[in-house]
C-alpha cells in the first residue's frame, strides 16, 4: 500500500502561490537536479511531477482566469501571481534542494505575501 493509500494528507494537493519569478527559481533547481545521475528514483518522480505541475499551473490560468484573477484582487497580489498545487512529497522534494532561492523558499513554506 503506498503511503498516499496510508496517509490521504500526503496525496493532497496544496496551492503555493508563486510568481513568475519564484516558478523560474523552482523550475530552474529541480531540473539541475533531475539532470544528476545520481538523484534517487523517487525523487525523481515527485521533481518530474513539480515540474509537470509548473506547467499544468500556466495553462490552468489561460482556461480558468477568473478565479486566480479574484484571489489576486482580494490578496494584491500581483498578476504573474499563480497557484501551483503540490503534494507533500513533491513539496519536501522541491524544499530538499539547497539551490531554492531563499525567497521561493518563503512562498512555498510561508505563504506569498506580496
């Protein structure tokens, strides 16, 4: 049984409000570290699905603007601001490479604000 099937909490997925910047930061590392021969399996996986959802996150704005458009309105938020849902084994993944810019760190740990 995995530990999703154990645990529904870690299939869940999050939105992390980031913007663009923080996206380029977030896709930047986790693609050096897919490219690292020696990056455990499952790592990879979850990385590839970060990656995956980096790119599910910008398309999902051009089908569904309105409902992004609100949550920016109401937060301030500027408009390269998007959600990108991850699960908490793609989130450790991502939070587990050294080269995350502090501040992309912040968004995914502490919330966007600003």
């Amino acid at each position: 049984m995995s530990a999703a099937m154990e645990d529904p909490t870690q299939a869940a997925l999050v939105p992390h409000w980031l913007s663009a910047v923080d996206r380029a930061d977030v896709q930047r590392v986790v693609q050096a570290a897919l490219d690292v021969p020696a990056l455990h399996p499952v790592a990879a996986i979850h990385l590839g699905d970060v990656l995956t959802e980096l790119h599910v996150a910008a398309a999902r704005e051009l089908v569904w603007p309105a409902p992004i458009a609100r949550v920016r309105q109401a937060t301030g938020w500027g408009t390269d601001v998007v959600p990108v849902r991850l699960s908490a084994p793609e989130l450790a993944s991502v939070l587990s490479l050294a080269e995350l810019s502090p501040v992309a760190r912040t968004a995914l740990t502490g919330g966007r604000s600003a």
